[in-house]
C-alpha cells in the first residue's frame, strides 16, 4: 500500500511540474493520461519503478493494445527473458522493446494502422521512450525544444514495421528524412512521410486493381507498380535508332511495358521481361534528335531477347530526376529476381522478396512527396539495389534469404503458441494493408513470449543486424578512402605523368640498378650477382628467395606502421609543369595520337608476319622457325625446368659480358635482318556497303 501510495504521490508531482511537456508540447491527451494514472485506484500497478515517466506511458498504452496490465507484461517479460536481458544496466530498454514489440506485432496485423493518427504517434513515442528508458534517464531535449529523436532510436524501432522502414535502409531513411532537421527526426515530418507512404500504398492498390494491362497481367498476377506518360506536361518517348513514339510507360513486380500513342487511344503493349535472366542492362543514356548524344534524360535497355536496345526519354526542363528514378525502380526490380534466382526461392518467401523490393520503391515515392526533402541517392533507399553496392552485400543478401527460409520452417512446423518468433514479414504487413494476393493466416502473430520480431530481436542483434553493421563500416571506409583519390587527381597529361615518375622513383632507381648489373658496368658486382643468382637457381632455392623479399616487405611496412603512428603522412610534392595555351594542348594532343597510331601499326605488323610465319607465306623463315620450336619442345620435355631457368638466366645475364658482347652484338643483328626479312601477311581493306532506301 506504501508503495501504492508513493508511486501516485510521484506521478501527481510530475504532472504538477509538467515534466512531460518536453515529450509532447501541448496534447491535452497526454496530459490526461497522466492525470489518470495518478488518480486511479491501480495506479501502482500501472507504474514500473524501473522505467522512466515516458516509458510508463508508453507501456501503459501497449498493456492496453494487448488487453493485459502493465505488471503481467513485466511478469512475462521476467519469465521468458535470458539473464543478460534482465541484467539491471539494461533492463528498462529490454522491458521497453519487449512491450513495444509485441504492441506492434498485433497492431500491425489491423487493417488500415497506417491512417490512424493513434498508431503513428505511438510507433514516435516508442522511439522517444527507447532514447531515455530507465527512471534515472534524463531527457535529451530542453523543456523549450520540440521533441525529436535519434538515429539509434529510429533504427531500432521503426524496422519492426517493415513497411515503415527495414534493417538494411532504416540508417539512410533516417538521414534523409532528419536532413532538414539538423539529424533529429521531428515528429511533423514523421507524420508527413507515413501520410504519404499511405497514400502511395492506396495509389498502388488502385493500379493493381485497374483494368490498365490486365489482360497481360493476369497469368502472373503482376502489381502494377508505377507508371509516367499519362500528363501531356511529361512524356515519355521511346527511341529505337532514329525512330521515336511517345507514348505510356508502366512497371510492375515482373516486367516493363511500353504502348505507344495514337491519335485518341494507345496501341499493344511492348513487354520487356525483369524477371528472367536475359542478361538485361539497364542504364542511363544520352539521347537527341537523329541519334545525336545531346541530352542526359534517358534510359537505355538491353536483353538477350531485343536485336537492338531501347532508349526510354524522360524529358524534364531541369536536371534528370525523373530518369534517375525509373533507373533506380527498374534497377531494383531486377536485383530482386536475380536474387530469387540465386538462392532459388518459391512460394511464400518468393512473395515475401517481391513485398521487400515493392515497400522500397514505395517509400521512395513517399519521400518524393515531402517538399522538405533535399536530392538524395535513390539507391539508398532500396533494399536490394543497397546491397549491390554496398561492401559485402552479397553476405546481406544470404543472410536475408537463410532467415526467411526459418520463417518459412517456423510456419510449416505448426508450433504452438508458445512459440519464441512473431512471423511479421513484408508480405502479411501488405495483406493486412489490403495489398496481399491469397491468404496470410502463416503470418498471424504470436502473443506468447516472443522475443523476435521480423528482423530484430529484443536487447539483441539478429544476424542481419550484424552483417548490415559490418557492411556499413566498410562503406564508410570506401568513402573515406574514394574522398582521398577524388582530392589527389590531377588535371593534365603532363602534371599526371609527373606524378607518376615521382611514384616510380624507388623502382625506377632499383630498376636502373639491375641496368647496369646486366649491362656489366661494373664487372666485379655482375660476376658475384650472376654467381649467387646461379647458385640460388641450381640449389632450388628460387621460392625461397622470392617468399624472403615478400617478408622484407611485409616486415618494412610492420616497422614503418610501428614508429610512424601518430605522426603526419609526408605529402609528395611535385613542380607543376609550365601551362599551355589552346594550341600546344592541341599540339599535343595530336602529337600523342600519332605515337598512340605508330604503335598500334607496329602491333599489326608483328600480328601479320607471325601470321605469315604460321601459313608459310614465307617458306625459308617458316622452316627456321619451325625447327627452333622442335627444338625448344624436345628441350622443355626432357630438361629438368630447374636447368632451363639456368640456362635461360645465363645467356641473358651474360649477354653484354666482356667475353660474349660482340658475339651477342652479332646475334642480334642476324635476328633483325631475319625479322625484316619476313613478308606480312595481304591485307584487303572493303568499304561497308551502305544501301540506301529510294523513296
């Protein structure tokens, strides 16, 4: 009864103080709660000693979405929950996720949460208590400040609703949400983005069910997922070489299609398949009138299917955002049938993938329509075209197809309710939205102690929260080190050859060093390395010669690590050569085209006499040639390798020795003469006929 008593003297005290106005301005709603916990004859049992004010509150209103008292959810929790979940440091944020969780869970299973405005500022108010859980927590705003929560509390909360968001782009929705907000999410914005994400999912409802190429869509039950053309103000026009036609663009779950307009009607849809491995591209693509490459609005389209690919524009006055992002959705669709492809996935967990990618190219349309929202990267923001580019995506994507074939074995294994998985996936979070296609009574929830929630768990990290961690911290490695080469490229030929000449120096001296061994310039030197390097060879200790070098450098890269910690990285410097006006840049130019031309003529002379050598154009040379390889043959087959590298190594590295230099001189010139002496092979150069249409 004591306890009773203290718990309503607190809570009158904090009303009296208005210490929840930070959490939630002006709501008389909120108010009354509090009122009503302190004056209710219950009001200890619905106060958790261990929780902060705002947790209370927010436990309290899961305790009535799951229709149980605050301390049977804290009995639960304390029976099902491990050890280390109660361990006092953590257990009001574990206690907190468990209730929060299992609201969510049965909340998400009603038709329609995402309109009511009760459940948007629930899933907010989670993330506020989840920043300050225990009763010694202190708020992270001031009394003056609008409530706003963080990037940890974002991530942690919103991805046990996967349509609101998921584990492998909560981080960048975050940031593209709190971009304008200083990198606090305010709940205004919040609020805007699920209005509109709800809007989105009705618009894509109202597609699907249209009469718009259902005759098409039928087999496969295709969703429509976006369409463009239909505005006169933003066409979409189709190119095939020369040739263009306006018309109407419509992507579903499964294919692209394109109907070209008429005067007052659109003709037969073209269909270009996603979901088949055709080896399509997709990318983007300059377009102008009679083929010219002018304007950066479109989009080229390639499959083994098509004798020649399709450009799709998208006209725009400024920029090319509208390109950008049929890019990205034609992009994503195409990532989720690869990945049903590698993994060989079907039934549900196939639905279950197509739900995660159609989600993804939904919240990018929602983010679309908020005006505060800065440019953003629209990849980021889509599951499987993320992991593409992300370091070690690939393990993203395995861990994403090993976890939904568990929940595939947890729904087939008829587990009583006492199971430790609630089974909210993508695709029953859609049916219950009215988005679903057959039934979703595999994905109903489980209310019995459960501690797993779709991708994350309580006071724990799934496995593909560990793997996205890892794969972020890569990622953010590759910036640092992509910001490192973006500041270090240099403008011109001449300043970049520079730079490399001072890169090479240590080889180029090392090199220069080896020169002049082999040429015998200082005889003594020569003799001792050729003796050495023979001995090496004949003793078979090459491997080991090569495997110490490697060790001196792995040792000299250790020690410079070692005794150059904490001290500035020595920056190259380099004089900048003179600049050049227009014409010696032109000048230059040509000058390096004709060298580039010379060497490539040299090339196809070299490929023309051996040609000659190999069809004995030339017979003489050809029979030299032929018996040298016999040779060499009969050498390589009885030889141990061992002695050919020897022999091999003595006549190069004796070459320009005092006792063999004229003989050599000789020799090469003997092989000059012979090489020019050979002919090359006829060259018939034919002009493509080019047949032209008479009209």
């Amino acid at each position: 009864m004591a306890m009773v008593s203290k718990t309503r003297n607190r809570l009158e005290d904090l009303v009296r103080e208005g210490s929840f106005k930070w959490f939630v301005g002006n709501r008389k709603s909120f108010r009354e709660e509090i009122e009503d916990i302190a004056n209710s004859p219950s009001g200890g049992k619905n106060w958790i000693a261990e929780l902060s004010p705002i947790a209370n509150i927010v436990i309290r209103r899961c305790s009535r979405i799951l229709g149980a008292s605050m301390s049977d959810l804290q009995e639960d929790f304390n029976t099902v929950a491990s050890d280390p979940l109660k361990e006092p440091s953590h257990y009001a944020r574990n206690l907190l996720e468990y209730c929060c969780f299992r609201a969510l869970a049965l909340s998400t299973h009603i038709s329609g949460y995402l309109s009511d405005k009760k459940f948007r500022r629930l899933t907010f108010d989670m993330m506020l208590a989840w920043e300050c859980p225990a009763a010694a927590s202190q708020p992270l705003l001031n009394v003056s400040e609008d409530a706003s929560v963080g990037l940890d509390a974002f991530s942690r909360i919103t991805p046990a609703v996967p349509i609101i968001a998921n584990v492998v782009i909560s981080n960048n929705l975050f940031e593209v949400l709190s971009s304008s907000t200083g990198g606090r999410l305010q709940y205004c914005i919040y609020e805007k983005y699920l209005i509109s994400l709800e809007r989105a999912i009705k618009k894509l409802k109202s597609q699907t069910d249209s009469s718009l190429l259902s005759t098409l869509r039928s087999d496969k039950k295709e969703r429509i997922i976006d369409l463009d053309g239909t505005v006169t103000t933003q066409p979409v026009f189709k190119h095939i070489g020369i040739t263009t036609w306006p018309g109407r663009l419509t992507l579903t779950d499964h294919a692209l299609y394109f109907e070209s307009l008429r005067v007052v009607s659109y003709d037969k849809a073209k269909r270009y398949d996603l979901e088949e491995d055709l080896k399509q591209i997709v990318k983007p693509e300059l377009t102008g009138p009679l083929g010219a490459r002018l304007f950066d609005k479109a989009v080229l389209f390639k499959s083994m299917t098509l004798t020649e690919p399709v450009v799709l524009e998208f006209p725009e006055l400024k920029g090319h955002t509208r390109r950008d992002y049929w890019v990205a959705i034609i992009q994503e669709i195409l990532f989720v049938h690869k990945f049903i492809r590698r993994f060989q996935i079907t039934g549900v967990e196939r639905e279950e993938a197509l739900w995660r990618a159609i989600l993804g190219i939904l919240r990018l349309q929602a983010i679309q329509e908020l005006n505060s929202i800065g440019p953003f990267c629209f990849d980021s923001l889509l599951t499987f075209s993320l992991c593409d580019h992300l370091p070690g995506g690939d393990l993203i994507l395995e861990t994403m197809a090993n976890m939904s074939a568990s929940r595939d074995i947890e729904r087939t294994s008829n587990s009583p309710a006492g199971s430790s998985m609630y089974a909210i996936s993508a695709m029953g979070l859609a049916s219950s939205l009215g988005l679903g296609f057959g039934s979703s009574s595999s994905d109903q929830s489980q209310t019995d102690a459960a501690l797993l929630v779709g991708d994350i768990v309580v006071g724990d990290v799934t496995p593909l929260e560990k793997v996205v961690k890892e794969s972020r911290s890569c990622y953010e490695k590759v910036v640092e080190a992509q910001e490192t080469v973006a500041g270090v490229k240099l403008d011109g030929i001449d300043t970049n050859l520079i730079l490399m000449k001072e890169l090479l120096y240590p080889i180029i001296e090392i090199v220069s060093l080896l020169l002049s061994v082999f040429h015998w310039e200082e005889p003594l030197k020569s003799l001792v390395f050729c003796l050495i390097s023979t001995y090496v060879i004949i003793r078979g200790w090459l491997g080991y010669a090569i495997s110490l070098l490697l060790f001196s450098i792995a040792v000299f890269m250790i020690m410079t690590r070692i005794f150059g910690q904490g001290q500035p990285i020595e920056e190259i410097r380099i004089v900048a050569p003179p600049s050049k006006n227009t014409v010696e840049q032109l000048v230059a130019v040509q000058t390096a085209i004709s060298q580039v031309e010379e060497l490539v003529q040299d090339g196809n002379i070299i490929l023309l006499k051996t040609r000659a050598l190999l069809l004995s154009i030339f017979p003489q040379a050809s029979e030299k040639c032929a018996l040298v390889l016999l040779a060499w043959a009969l050498i390589l087959a009885f030889v141990p390798p061992k002695y050919i590298l020897m022999l091999i190594f003595l006549e190069a590295f004796t070459r320009y020795s005092p006792p063999r230099k004229a003989m050599s001189e000789r020799f090469q010139r003997r092989m000059r003469e012979w090489w020019f002496s050979i002919p090359a092979a006829p060259v018939f150069l034919q002009k493509e006929k080019e047949d032209k249409k008479k009209r």
